[in-house]
C-alpha cells in the first residue's frame, strides 16, 4: 500500500471497510461503533497500515462529536429536564462516584499520578447511551417504564460527561496565566447568555418565518452549531461545549425535533470516521501491564456495574427483574469514555498507557455487554438474527 492518500482515498477505504466489519458485527450481534473501532485497529498504522497518517481522519472525525453534543443539547429541553431528571439524579451521581472510584483505585494500583488516575476513574463513570438507547425495542422505549427509567439516567450521565469535559478544558490550562483562567470562567456564562438571547429573539423567529424551507432550517442549524462551537473554541474552551450549550438554547423550539432527526445521518457520517481514528490510535503493542490492567477494569465494569445499578434501582423502588435488567443494560463503559481520554492525550494531561488501557477496557465492555443483552433481552438485533433464522 502507498503510504500517501488522497482524502478520496480515505473515505473509500474507511466506508467500504466499515460496511464489510458493520455486516459481519451486526451478525455477530455487535454495535456497529465496535466494528469501526476494530477497523481502525486493523488497517491503521498499529495495525496494516493502509492509512498510516490518520491525523485529517482524527479532525474530521471531531466533528462528528461536535454534531453528537449539539444533538444531545437538543434533546434537553430545560424546563422538561427538570421534571425528567428529578427520579434519577442521586442513581446518576452515587454510581457515578462508585465507577470513578473503581478506575482511580486501578489507575493508583498501577502507579498512575494523580491526574492520570483520576481520568481513568473519569472514564469509567458513564454507560453508553448508544448501546443502551439502541438496544431498546421501539415499544420499550415509547410505551414502557423501563425505557424511561435508562433515558433518565442516561440523560443525567451525558450532563456529568458534559461537566467533566468542562473539568478537562480548565485541567488543561493549568499553565495558563490566572487571568487566561478567569476569562475561561467568565466565557462559560457569557456563552450561556448569548446563545439563549440568540436562541429566543433571533434563531426562534427565523425557525417560524421559514418553518416550510426545510433545507434553511437544515442550514440554520449546523450554522448555529459550529458558530458556538467555534465561539467556544476562540474563548478557550472545547468545540463540544459550544455545541451543546447551542443544542440546548433551541430545544425548545418546535421544529428542534425536525432538526435533530434531519442532522442525525451527518452526525453518524462523521462518527465513523472518529470511532474508526480512536481504533487507529489505539496501539497493538500495549505491553503486558496495559493489557492486564485492561482486562482487570473491564471486568470490574462488567461485574460491578449492573450491581450497582440494581441495587440502586431496587432503592428507588424498582422491582428486582426490571432493576436488574436496566443494570446489565447499563453495564459498560460508554463513548464519553473514549471522547474522554481523546480530549486527555490531546491536552497532554495524560499519558499514552493511560489512553490505551482507557480505550482497551472500553471496547471490551461493549462487546461483551452489548452481545449478552442480545442474547438475554427483546433488542431490534435480536428480531432481525430471529427473523432471519
């Protein structure tokens, strides 16, 4: 293979690639986001080779996290989150505490610094909204208790990644000059407050005046989205950011559904490319304490997580089976988990071991995860497998 491509090149090789490992994963009663972590694994630089230089790939693949955080914003309407979130806050938040504690404990025994360790710990806090929302069948999702419960928690997770990704941007300008710091502080509310006065008096009232050009609206919204996300950027805080506090100015608009549905096939376009450069950066060659203490997170994740959360659930008056199920439901690490450690490595706060054992562990638990919920629980998976048997 050359060792320079042309970007066509890339997106052939990626998508066609990522159609081939999507088939044989579906099959196999996987997540389509193992298959492109896989695939980057094996035709990347650690691995074939075929795409030696994945540094385009990386940029282009943020922006798809970009799109992801501005639709997370969209789906949380501020005054409907409130009423949402009441039942789910403390489940979130002590789980959360209990996964962080199980990764720093990891990270410490391994000799990790502080910094280090705790962003390990970091990591482990969440599940993964992809595989928990996408393994629910339409009729669990819309018509029964269980899905609402998972969304709940799952929406609480996303706010707790949001403000760590917030905790990683200020970690890394710990170099910075005091006042670089205090204008990162200030930028947060004043970006709040733009955005919600744009959001009211002028994005509201374009949305009505051409509520029947559906490609404006298209438009308006991914215009919207990386303006803030660059905003942010220029006031020295992550694109993410940005992006979701401009989800979450106009999820109250009526037309934020039609949005969100119409910028979620742009959104998966660039995911793949990010999951696939995660796979990539991912090195084969991790050594014998990466892959142990891999291995030793994952399955603590796995064993302990849906304990937890059972046990909570149960406290929250759940009964055993449903509790139970929404534990092995929730039971593994999640795509902040990898967004995370992407964010860390890129602002140097940690070093590549850490990354690696992060990203291990991740894809471990999703697919041992996400192939046990097949086999055990009603999926959409599992009526086409049954279907097609």
């Amino acid at each position: 293979m050359p060792t320079e491509h042309t970007l066509l090149y890339s997106i052939f090789i990626i998508y066609t690639g990522a159609t081939v490992f999507s088939t044989f994963a579906l099959l196999a009663k996987q997540s389509t986001i193992v298959a492109y972590m896989i695939l980057g694994m094996v035709i990347g630089p650690y691995g074939l080779g075929w795409l030696s230089d994945t540094t385009l790939i990386h940029e282009a693949g943020d922006v798809g996290i970009i799109f992801l955080l501005f639709l997370l914003g969209l789906h949380l309407d501020p005054y409907k989150l409130v009423m949402r979130l009441r039942s789910s806050f403390s489940i979130a938040i002590i789980s959360s505490l209990i996964f962080f504690t199980i990764g720093y404990a990891v990270g410490h025994a391994l000799g990790l610094d502080l910094v280090n360790a705790s962003i390990l710990g970091s990591a482990m806090m969440f599940s993964s909204t992809t595989i928990g929302v996408k393994l629910l069948p339409n009729n669990v999702l819309h018509q029964r208790h269980i899905g609402e419960v998972m969304i709940s928690i799952l929406l609480m997770q996303d706010i707790i990644a949001v403000a760590t990704l917030m905790a990683l941007n200020i970690s890394a300008n710990d170099k910075a000059s005091v006042s670089q710091i205090l204008g990162i502080t200030i930028a947060m509310p004043s970006i709040i407050l733009l955005s919600w006065a744009l959001g009211q008096y002028v994005l509201k009232r374009l949305f009505l005046y051409f509520k029947e050009i559906r490609e404006y609206l298209f438009l308006l919204a991914i215009g919207w989205c990386l303006a803030m996300a660059e905003l942010s950027s220029v006031l020295g805080m992550n694109h993410e950011i940005g992006a979701f506090i401009a989800g979450v100015s106009i999820a109250s608009h009526s037309v934020s559904l039609y949005i969100a549905e119409c910028l979620k096939p742009v959104r998966d376009f660039f995911l793949v490319l990010f999951f696939f450069a995660v796979g990539a950066s991912l090195d084969l060659n991790l050594g014998k304490t990466a892959i142990i203490a891999s291995s030793i997170l994952a399955v603590l994740i796995l064993i302990i997580k849906p304990l937890v959360f059972s046990l909570l659930l149960n406290r929250s008056d759940e009964d055993s089976q449903t509790a139970w199920e929404l534990g092995l439901r929730l039971g593994q690490a999640s795509e902040f988990s990898v967004l995370i450690s992407s964010i860390a490595i890129k602002s140097a706060l940690i070093i590549p071991m850490t990354s690696n054992i992060i990203l291990a562990s991740t894809m471990i638990t999703l697919i041992i995860s996400s192939s046990y919920v097949v086999m055990k629980y009603e999926t959409p998976m599992k009526r086409f497998i049954d279907s097609d048997e």
